[in-house]
C-alpha cells in the first residue's frame, strides 16, 4: 500500500519519540510521491509526520498543481482556494501550502518521492550567519554518497507560491550545471527537502544530512571544518563502487 511505503520509509524507524521529533516535530514537515499515472499524494495541513495514516494524505493531479506555479494569484486565499481545486477526491483534506514546489520536484526525472523536514540540527546549521557557506562543506564520502556532490541553497523566501519559484529556479540552475537531479535541498531558517526515486533514497538522504550537520557543528567546535577537495568530491561521486553502495543504499 503507498500509505506504509510513505509511512514506513518517511520516518525514523525507531520507538523513541525524542528522535522522530530530531526531524519533525508536531505538525512540521510535509512528504509527497507519485501514485496512479499523474496524480500524486501530499502531506494534508496539520497532520504529524509521527501519526499519519491515509487520512492524513491529499491526492492532487501533478500537472495542474505545478501549473498554478505560473498563474497570477495574489492571496493566502487564492492560492488554498486552488489548491482546493486540483484535489482529487479530497474529503475536505486542506493539502499542505507546499504542495505546488512538491509537485514540480515530483516532475523532474527519476523523483518518486519527496520529504520535507525540519532536523534540528540541520536548522542550527540553516538559521546560522554562515549558513549558505556551511551547507556547501563536503566532509566524508557518505554525505556525497548519499546526499550527492552539493546541495541547492535556498534563500529565505515566504512558504508557498514565492519559494516554490525560488526552488524552480535554483533547481534548474543546479541541473544545468551537474547535468543531474539534487538530492538536497536546503532552505535557509526553515528546513530541508530530500528528493529520490525510491522512498528508503529520501529517508538515506535524510538522515545522512542530520550526521552531517552534526559533524559539522562537531568540527567547528573543535576549530573548524577541515572541507573535502573538489578532486576528492568529484573521485568519490564517480567511483563505480561508491555508485555501487549508492544503490544498496537507496534501494526500496
């Protein structure tokens, strides 16, 4: 069932609240993936990320919620009322704001499925006046295994309509020049998103990005990072082996 692929892969496998709320916690946080055809289903507003069942989810047809990227809509109230509006059999399900930004991630090629959360720790690192430095450092093979050469820095922009084009953008800006798909994206003073094809991808990503935060909040109190080179980057992201582990890794 896509309910526990979403559910089962989404979030920390693990008893302990305290570290499910590391990544979400109450209402924080939205996921998404591709169903039938060009439908997909998207975190509805409010539900928690640590109880959601499949009413917690809202089905939206894909094309039409990521064409409303381009249209001229200039209120809170326009944009739901819209949203409302691409929802397919919703029953009254009010989908998350971000559904327009998941929607275009979901169109990009070999994307399945997207998580969006808020790790604490990744946070300290995003609301920290180095932040955009910060999020670029490459520190150990696993974090470019997993989480890929760089992430996509995202500016603070407004939830909703302002940052979806904003990550359009910066999106098409990294595709250009890695001639791949991100798997990160970092959103400064608000969170983070992890895109893949297979579900345990996003959840690989996720988690692989909390270490690194950590690593480097680690670092820094010990001196500072001490980055890898872009030689090593480009060794480790093209060695058939590592390509190897990536997909043992993220296989779902």
């Amino acid at each position: 069932m896509w309910v526990e692929v979403i559910i089962g892969s989404f979030m920390v496998r693990s008893a302990d609240a305290q570290d499910r709320a590391r990544l979400a916690i109450l209402g924080e946080g939205n996921t998404s993936a591709l169903c039938d055809g060009e439908q997909f289903l998207v975190k509805a507003s409010g539900s928690m990320l640590s109880t959601i069942d499949e009413s917690g989810f809202a089905r939206l047809d894909r094309t039409a919620t990521e064409a409303l990227l381009d249209r001229d809509m200039g209120s809170d109230a326009e944009i739901m009322d819209a949203l409302l509006r691409v929802c397919i059999g919703n029953a009254g399900r009010r989908p998350s704001i971000e559904a327009m930004m998941h929607a275009y991630l979901l169109g990009l090629p070999d994307v399945n499925f997207v998580g969006h959360t808020h790790p604490i720790s990744v946070n300290a690192l995003l609301c920290s006046v180095r932040a955009e430095e910060l999020a670029h450092v490459c520190l150990f093979p696993d974090q470019i295994v997993c989480c890929g050469p760089a992430p996509v820095f995202i500016p603070y922009s407004d939830p909703g309509l302002p940052l979806a084009r904003l990550v359009r953008e910066r999106v098409l800006a990294y595709m250009d020049n890695y001639q791949a798909v991100p798997k990160a994206i970092l959103l400064q003073n608000h969170g983070f998103f992890a895109l893949g094809k297979t579900a345990q991808q996003v959840l690989s990503c996720t988690l692989m990005w909390d270490k690194t935060a950590r690593v480097i909040a680690g670092a820094m109190a010990c001196g500072g990072v001490n980055p890898m080179k872009q030689e090593q980057i480009d060794r480790i992201y093209t060695r058939p082996d590592e390509k190897f582990r990536e997909g043992v890794i993220g296989k779902g």
